[in-house]
C-alpha cells in the first residue's frame, strides 16, 4: 500500500495523461530527450541483488513507456565512487534528475546537495541524507511498521514468560526505527527479550550472532532477524546446534527463498514482513511522470509493510528476481 503524503492528483488521470505526452502528443517532449540519472549500491547482498534488478526492470519499461527518457544507471560499491558516478551523470550526461539510494547517508549529502542547486530534480530513496529537506521526493519502505508488524505477530503468537531474541541491522536511523516499533509493539505482552545483537543485515554475521545467542540461552521460543539475510544465516546456526523444533523465526523483506518456505508451510518461518526492494523502480517511475506531465510528485511516498502469510506468500514470491 502507497501512502501519498503530498499527491495531489488522481493518479489514474495522471497516468493517461503521460502516456499521451509519451507516445508524442507534446510537441516540447519531442525536441530532446531527458535524462534520468540513476544511483544505487551494487548487487553486495539479497536485498540489494533484488533492488538492482528492479531497477533495471523498471529503466527497461520506461524507455519504452517514454520514449522522450533516456536513463544512466550507476552502481558502486563505495560512497566514493557513487559520488564520482554522480558528478559524473552531471558533467557528461547533463542529467535533468537525479534518483539514488545514498550508499552512506553522510558522504552523499553534500554531493547531492550540490546537483540540487544546479537546478536538478533530486530523488532520493531508502536511506536518508543527513541534511533533511534535500530532495524532491523522497521513497522508502516503511521502517517503523516494518518493526511494528514484526512485534505484532509476536506478541500475538506468544504469551507471558516466552522468550525471544533480536538481530538488529546496521547502526543507523533506520534500525532504529524498526528496533523502537518493534518494542513498543510487545510492550505489556509479558515476551522477555532476552538478547538484542547487530547482525548488520548480513547472513554471516547473523550466523555468528545467532551461535552467541543459542550458546548462552537453552531456552529460546522465537527469534526477530529483522532482515531475510539475517534469516539465513539465523536458520543455518539453529540447524546445526539441533535445535530446529524449539523456535521460529521471523525476517523480513520478502526474500524469494523465504517466501518459498513461507508457501510450503515451514514451521520454522510461521510469516514475514515486507520491505520491497522494488521500491527503487517505484521512484523511478514516479520521477519519470514528474518530467513527462504536469503531475506533481514532490514529497514523501512511503510503500506500508505488510505480513506475509502461507495464505498470502504468492502474490510476493518473484522467481525470476535474484532476492
């Protein structure tokens, strides 16, 4: 579910009117084309290998939806290279906006903050720049009912005295946010937490993170990793200590091996909560209708997490995506 915080017209409307203005009808899109900047982390884990697919799935679509875009992709596994791709799509490619997904918060903030006052429209997704109020529009998942949803469920399917633990990701804002709703969401349910780790959204370090936790407690009934890789590597430290008939586990993001699982109904995944990658191409697609009609888009677009179900896993399980 998209929540609109600034959209002001009919999106419908605004969709037919675009395709018109695509297909030629505005004689000012036919003089030059525009350019669409794109900016993203590389394909480093599950969750960014499905955001770049998406990506170019949704840059593929377009060109051919608006033949009056043309589109760079960049991608880079530092923020110093996404600052030089960046400064790059400006000089050589004379780029009329900009989408990007900050591989840092702070290092890409001044950078952008410069291609902004060229005049530039500027999306920005995901993750945050440290100044606010950069941005034209601004994407994202919803971070604080990621965590919510997640407690939710807990706090639904356990009582007074169960026992939990938690991975947590990175140290940032955004973990932040997850971690408080999550909280907040079990609050007065009687659920002890009995230990709370980064796992740094990664399968390796959840892996070490989760041997740490099972060596320490005998006694776990459930496990929030809230990631889907964190998931794995959660799965496989329970697997090999034997302990898989004492807990389940629920990630989150929409991992397509995960949803699988959640399909064939694996005790041990009971649900999950999304986080789409596919968010990317929602930006895109919404910077594209601000240069080709008149709609505007400016603001704040927040894609609501939803649970995923046995009843419910197949409207997310995307086979051909790499996450």
């Amino acid at each position: 579910m998209l929540r609109r915080d600034m959209f002001k017209a009919g999106m419908g409307l605004a969709v037919a009117g675009a395709l018109t203005l695509g297909a030629g009808a505005g004689a000012a899109l036919a003089q030059d084309k525009q350019v669409i900047g794109v900016a993203i982390p590389s394909a480093t884990h599950g969750f960014m290998g499905g955001l770049n697919f998406h990506a170019r799935e949704a840059i593929k679509r377009l060109e051919t939806t608006y033949p009056s875009l043309s589109f760079v992709l960049a991608t880079s596994g530092d923020a110093g290279k996404m600052v030089n791709d960046i400064e790059d799509m400006v000089a050589t490619r004379d780029i009329d906006a900009l989408v990007v997904l900050p591989f840092e918060s702070e290092p890409l903030t001044a950078p952008v903050q410069a291609v902004k006052a060229q005049g530039i429209w500027v999306t920005v997704v995901d993750r945050g720049l440290s100044v606010p109020g950069i941005e034209d529009l601004y994407v994202a998942g919803d971070n604080t009912g990621f965590g919510r949803v997640a407690g939710e469920y807990f706090a639904e399917n356990l009582g007074e005295g169960d026992n939990v633990v938690v991975l947590r990701g990175i140290p940032t804002t955004l973990d932040n946010e997850r971690v408080e709703a999550f909280e907040a969401a079990i609050a007065g349910s009687g659920i002890n937490v009995l230990d709370m780790q980064h796992g740094n959204w990664n399968r390796d370090d959840a892996f070490d993170v989760m041997q740490d936790f099972l060596s320490k407690h005998e006694d776990i009934d459930a496990v929030w990793a809230a990631d889907d890789d964190m998931a794995v590597g959660v799965l496989e430290a329970i697997n090999q200590a034997g302990r898989n008939d004492e807990m389940w586990v629920v990630g989150g993001a929409g991992m397509k091996e995960i949803v699988k699982r959640i399909m064939d109904g694996d005790p041990m995944l009971p649900v999950n909560v999304t986080y789409p990658p596919a968010q990317i191409a929602t930006a895109i697609e919404l910077t594209a209708l601000g240069l080709v009609s008149a709609t505007p888009v400016s603001g704040r677009f927040i894609i609501g997490s939803q649970r995923i179900t046995p009843e419910n896993a197949e409207q997310f399980y995307f086979p051909d995506s790499p996450f």
